[in-house]
C-alpha cells in the first residue's frame, strides 16, 4: 500500500473520507510515526549500503538511519564482530596500534565501524543494516514489509479517534496494534537467526587465537 492509500483506508475505517479535522500532513506523520514504532520494537527495514575503504583509515561512519548492523563484508568477504575486549587480545592492548592488512573482524561505538587490521587497501565495505524508516508524505515508498501495511491503518484509526475524544474506538484499534507488534517481532525473530550459530561463546575464545596480535 501506498501512504495514499493508507489514509483511505483508515478515514473509511472512520467513516471520515472527506473530514477536514485530520490534515493529509497529519496523516502522514501518524504513518511515519507508526513506522517508526514497528522499527524500534522490531527491527524490520531492511537495507544494504557500500563504501570504500580508505588505506590506513581505521573507522568508518555508521549509515545514518541504522539501528543495528546484521552483517559486514570487506571485498566480497564476511568480517567477524569482535567486542573491545577480542580486540584488546588482537592488539596485545595496544588500541591504537597503526598495523594494516586485510580486515576480518570489526567492532562498533559511537555510530562508528572499526576494522581490524586496519584497511591497507581500497576495496568496497558492504554494510547490512536494520534501519529507521524515512519521512513519509503521500508519495514515499513505505519501508515497513508490505504484509504489516494493514496494520498501519489500525495505528492511523487509533490516533484519529484519540484526537476525537472517541476513547473506545481508542482502545479497540490501540488492543490490535499491540497484537500487531507482537505478530511482527515474532516476525523479525525468524528472519534474523541465521549469520550465526545459537551457541554460547566460549569466554576462553578469542579471535587472538586465529590472528594473534597485530
């Protein structure tokens, strides 16, 4: 559905098709607002970015709308997420150590990637990115999986009756889109097992024991 098409949905769910009390720009904010809660509570905007490295360049900047990273690829190969402590091992505790190569791990803070070794070449960095959805007006392209586009009607009605006082149409739309957050981090679960193995980490592992110190 498009966001057009939504507010059809939901002023006829309202018997409201031409009432001027809800603006089309009002409208769209309750769209946006609807996907940004499904995203927060469920991670579902899916999305894929590509730089280049820059030799000697240790960080690179997070996509701007991502929530959290799902996976990242340095020239067509998988890198391994490290915590600061695998990291500490990898560089004998010398965190700044200047030493290139070919990254295989990464780790993140501060809406900055790391990559380790440092880049010694400029090759493409694939990001794999759950993100925020954009601002919508009538014409965008929702973000939220077309299956969940229904569910944004219900968001819409339960805000329209909120601003109308109408507490018990509220609450009726407000009991079926908490259904539909759980329906769709339910989703979200599925589709997210699947990079790694659902295993505890051994704490004795660490990825010095495959790079040794750089």
């Amino acid at each position: 559905m498009t966001p057009a098409e939504i507010e059809v949905a939901a002023r006829r769910k309202y018997n409201s098709d031409n009432d001027s009390f809800w603006t089309t720009d009002e409208i769209m904010g309750l769209i946006y607002e609807a996907e940004l809660e499904m995203a927060r509570e469920s991670i579902n905007i899916e999305r894929t970015y590509t730089t280049t490295t820059v030799a000697s360049q240790h960080s690179y900047s997070q996509p701007t709308n991502s929530i959290s990273i799902k996976r990242i690829e340095y020239d067509g190969q998988k890198l391994e997420r490290i915590t600061f402590r695998e990291d500490d091992t990898i560089t004998n505790l010398q965190s700044d150590t200047t030493a290139t190569g070919t990254p295989i791990y990464y780790y993140e803070w501060n809406s900055l990637i790391y990559l380790r070794p440092i880049p010694d070449s400029a090759l493409e960095l694939k990001i794999y990115s759950y993100d925020m959805p954009q601002a919508v007006e009538s014409t965008t392209n929702l973000e939220v999986p077309v299956q969940f586009h229904r569910d944004l009607v219900n968001y819409v009605v339960k805000e329209m009756a909120l601003k109308d006082q109408n507490t018990a149409i509220a609450d009726r739309y407000q009991a079926m889109w908490d259904r539909a957050l759980v329906k769709v981090k339910a989703w979200t679960r599925k589709r997210k097992r699947g990079d790694e193995f659902q295993v505890v980490k051994n704490a004795d592992d660490s990825a010095g024991t495959i790079l040794g110190t750089v």
